[in-house]
C-alpha cells in the first residue's frame, strides 16, 4: 500500500498531543468503528476522557492502546510517535543519548523505546521468506573491527546472511547473530529465513552444507579475492553493515546484536521506499502485540 512523505514538521504538527496520537490508533484499529474484542459485537459506550470503550452487550471495556504495541506504556505517546520518526529517518542509526535530546526524555527512556521499536522491526522481517537465488555468507562484527571468521574473534559476534539476488543489485537481506557458524546454526537460519524453493550460493565453507537440509544448495570453492564475484549482493550488504555500525554504534554489546541487524535489515529491505518508513512503522505499532518481555525487562 503507497504511504504518504511526511517531514519530521508535519509529523509534529499531526501528532502534537495525546488526543491526536489516540485519535491516529483508533482510526487504524477500527477503521469501520469499534469492534468489541472479546464478543465481536460492534457498538460501545465511548469514554473519551480514559480513551476506551464499553461493550454494549458484554459489558467489557476495551482501551483504544490494548493490544498494540503501546499497551500498558507510561511513556507518553507524543514520544512514542516522534521516537518513530526518528528511528524511521535517522540512515545512520539513532543512538539513545541523541533520541533522548530530541524528544525530551531521559537516556533510559530513550533506550528502552530503540530496543522495542527495533524488536518490533524484527518481529516484522521474520514474517518474511527470502525466495528465488539467494547469497549467503557470514561475518564477525561488533569489537573493534569488523572482519571474516575466524580472524580475531575476540568480543565480536558472528553473523549469518543472506541476500536475494534481484539483477546487478540486492534484493531483500536477512541477518542472525548466532553463538558460532556451524552446520546447525545454519540449518536453523536457512529454516527460519529462506524459503524452501530457493538456490543458495555460498562459499565452500563446512559449515554452509546446512544450507542443503531446507533449499537447494550451491557451493563454491571461492579464493579471497574472487568472493565478490561470486557473492556480490551479499558483500554489499554486509559492507554496508559495517558502515553502519560503525558509524553510531561504537563497541556493541555481543548480548543485543540482533537489536542493530534488526533496524538494519528493516531499512535496508525499505531502502527503495525510505520515505514512507516512519508510517509504516507507525501502523506496525499498531497491529503488533505488545512486547511484553522487553517492558518487563525494564520494570523489574
Ligand atoms: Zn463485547
């Protein structure tokens, strides 16, 4: 579906006050008027000081928040809304202390709305099976440098990925942090990631037999100097990871990782649409569950 360009101004004014934000949910949740959830009866009492409605035959009420992401916050939804802004446009990646100076709150806050609007990215990508012929390979990031396996391992992470092939340019990535790369770990990604009917190029590397336990699998004895000709796509996004990484996250945790492939992945797989990333964030918020572990994580 096409989505509106919006500047980080009209976005403001569009989302200026609490009443707004609740107006925005409710007009994305229940588009043709309220539909209760627990009897799917379709008329309520309305309290428009505490935002939810009474069902007219069971009797239950149900806030305008409950069963989105923002259930149950305390952060108010300005923030929220504006968070989603700028992680939405920052190329580079927000970091919780610049967030935290732009929408006014503190650097724990700030923190604590990345790590959920980067798992719901996450949660978003996974629902999705890269197809048709696919490159994978693996990289170390995190530490001080970013580099191939086996070469300096310490504090780093390893990482699987994969990229669909569309012509000369990558299509759609996907990418795991994973203990080490063996033959199980890649089984699992290549179970959760790609798609059964897909080709897999990679190189000769052991541990890529895995590949073969779900797709159709391609390897190749590759020199260091050709991998590029082989795996192009794939070398493309994995330096544009390292870019990435480096360039706001400096010395990344191993423990949230997959955090920073989750924003990563889920702006580089909307590159061509980049503009409408803040709405269809947004309207993610909305239709997700909420993310209970990770605000659980913080009130504990
Ligand atoms: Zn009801």
């Amino acid at each position: 579906m096409q989505q509106e360009d919006i500047s980080f101004y009209d976005w403001q004014q569009k989302y200026s006050t609490h009443e707004e934000c609740m107006s925005y949910i409710h007009s994305e949740k229940w588009p043709n008027g309220f539909i209760c959830p627990h009897c799917e009866n379709n008329h309520g009492y309305y309290s428009p000081k505490r935002h939810y409605y009474e069902c007219s035959t069971c009797h239950k009420q149900t806030s305008i928040i409950s069963g989105t992401l923002f259930e149950n916050t305390r952060i108010p939804l300005t923030k929220w809304f504006w968070a989603i802004y700028w992680i939405s446009s920052d190329k580079g990646g927000i970091s919780a202390l610049r967030l935290s100076k732009l929408i006014g709150c503190t650097w724990r806050t700030a923190y604590r709305i990345l790590k959920i609007l980067r798992k719901a990215m996450g949660d978003r990508d996974s629902k999705y099976k890269l197809s048709g012929i696919i490159e994978l390979d693996d990289a170390f990031v995190g530490g001080k440098k970013t580099g191939k396996r086996g070469r300096g391992a310490g504090g780093k992470t390893s990482v699987v990925i994969a990229c669909e092939t569309r012509g000369q340019r990558p299509g759609f990535i996907a990418m795991q942090a994973v203990e080490s790369v063996n033959k199980k770990t890649i089984e699992q990604f290549t179970s959760d990631h790609i798609d059964a009917s897909s080709i897999v190029n990679t190189d000769a590397f052991r541990a890529n037999v895995g590949v073969a336990s779900f797709a159709t699998h391609i390897p190749k004895v590759t020199p260091a100097d050709m991998v590029d000709e082989w795996l192009p796509s794939v070398h493309v996004a994995i330096a544009n990871l390292k870019r990435f990484l480096l360039g706001t996250f400096h010395g990344i945790s191993q423990h949230f990782v997959q955090e920073y492939l989750n924003e990563f992945c889920y702006r580089f797989n909307r590159r061509f649409w980049e503009d409408q990333i803040p709405n269809r964030l947004l309207k993610l918020c909305i239709i997700l569950k909420p993310i209970k572990s990770v605000e659980q994580e913080f009130s504990a």
